[in-house]
C-alpha cells in the first residue's frame, strides 16, 4: 500500500486555513480515521471549519451516507456555553494607524527591516510572513504604551481625586507638595497628547494649480487667504445707479412718530 502524494492544492488549503486561524471540525474530533463525503484519492473535498478559539466547543463531527446525491452530508454538534467570551487570535487595533507619528515611525522601520534583513531571492510567502510578524509586534508594542498611559492618566486622577477631599478634611503643606507633583505628571501627559492633537491639523502642504506645491506654513496661509478672497469678492463691476434705482422701488416699513414715542417711554 503507497500512501498518496500530498497535492498542491492540499499544502495551499492547510497553509490558508493556519493563517486565518481556522480548524477542520472533522479532522480535530477524528485525527486519524479515513472517511470522505466525496470519492477524492487525495483529498476530501467537504469540509465545516470554525475559529480555534471554538475547538473546545466541538462536541462532534459526522460524515452521513451518500443516497440520492454523489457528495455525502456533512454535520458538527457543538456547545455554544463552552465557547470563551474573549478570542484568543490577535486582532489589529486599526485606530493605532490614525497616529500620524506611528504611521511614520512604521515606515521607517518597514524601510530599515526590509533593507537589513530581506534578499531579494527570498521567497516571497516569507518575506511576507516575516514583515506580517515584524508589523505585529511594532503594533502590540503601541498598543501596550498606548494603554500602560491610559492606565497611568486615570490612577493620577484617582490619586489626585483623593487628595484634594484629604486637604479638605486636614490641610498641610505636604499634602500640597505632593497634589501639585501629580498634577505635574497629570499635565505632563495631556500636554503630549495635545501637541499630538495639534500636529495632525495642521496642514503639511497644499498644491496650487500651475504651480509648485507648497510647503511653507507662510505661504500656505496666504494662499487660503488668496483662495477666500478671490471667492467672496463680486465678479460683477459696481453701478451705483442700478443699485439705487433698485433699492428706491424697495418700500421698506416704518415706525411712526407715535411709535417712536411709546417705545422711547421708561418701562412702569
């Protein structure tokens, strides 16, 4: 007896399915029986995959006969109460791309690892793979200093909080000192976010038709100064006599010398 050769095809499915994450359900529940829901020598062809995170939730997997159609039915038992709340897979924080400075910071590094550590005559899956870790880890970092000074801003807040309804209770000068030490740490981090803030409005460059692109924030001001002008300024030559002779045929309401005289009175 000659065991089949593995296929193409077959190395491409087991390659896709461990990328996304993914298991056979039949395969998991029956790792080393032989059964298919159409005749393949080299492979089934059905299959029911879910996320590992649910692998723990597969009660069963079952292959039925084949009657009326030439490809078998094919189900899993499984127990939704056995699933975890929280998927164990890592997913992007696709809010992490926003920040202009990581955007740069991330090319840069892209440039650098590309050019340290990459041939050319490398396969291309593994210089794909390898960037896909590399970009992963640089994102977990992020991610990880992003929230160690979330964590750090809302206990400052906590501690400063505290502080305050302490000298309310029992002024000293120690308890200042150290309530204008946090607050010193608590500004320090929401002035680097507002400068982070700050940077990502501004306007870096602009293009002018028939012109070179503009960099400097100077010309960058006239120019918007320029543009709105231009666009709230007539397009129309002024005639004052057709302005005049408009607004005369205009017969504008007015307030009668009694009127005038009853609002002019002090209020009673």
């Amino acid at each position: 007896f000659r065991k089949n050769p593995v296929s193409k095809s077959h190395k491409m499915i087991h390659t896709l399915m461990s990328e996304i994450a993914v298991v056979d359900t039949w395969r998991l529940i029956h790792p080393t029986d032989h059964d298919y829901s159409f005749y393949s020598p080299p492979h089934r062809i059905d299959m029911i995959m879910v996320p590992n995170s649910f692998t723990t939730s597969i009660i069963s997997a079952f292959i039925g006969y084949r009657l009326l159609l030439d490809h078998a039915p094919i189900s899993i038992s499984w127990s939704p109460s056995v699933i975890s709340k929280t998927s164990k897979c890592w997913r992007l924080n696709s809010s992490l791309s926003n920040d202009k400075e990581f955007q740069t910071t991330l090319l840069e590094k892209k440039k650098k690892k590309k050019k340290n550590n990459m041939k050319k005559d490398q396969p291309w899956y593994l210089i794909w793979d390898t960037l896909k870790a590399f970009l992963r880890r640089l994102f977990i970092s992020k991610a990880s200093q992003k929230k160690s000074q979330n964590l750090l801003q809302k206990q400052l807040e906590k501690e400063i909080l505290a502080l305050e309804k302490k000298l309310q209770l029992n002024f000293s000068p120690d308890s200042i000192r150290e309530l204008q030490n946090k607050k010193f740490e608590l500004n320090k981090i929401l002035t680097s976010r507002l400068k982070k803030l700050s940077a990502s409005q501004i306007i870096p460059m602009i293009n002018i038709p028939n012109s070179q692109p503009l960099l400097s924030p100077q010309q960058i001001n006239k120019a918007f100064v320029s543009f709105y002008k231009e666009l709230y300024s007539s397009q129309q030559d002024l005639d004052s006599q057709a302005y005049k002779l408009f607004f005369d045929k205009i017969k504008l309401p007015h307030l009668s010398s009694k009127d005038i005289n009853w609002l002019d009175e002090p209020f009673t």
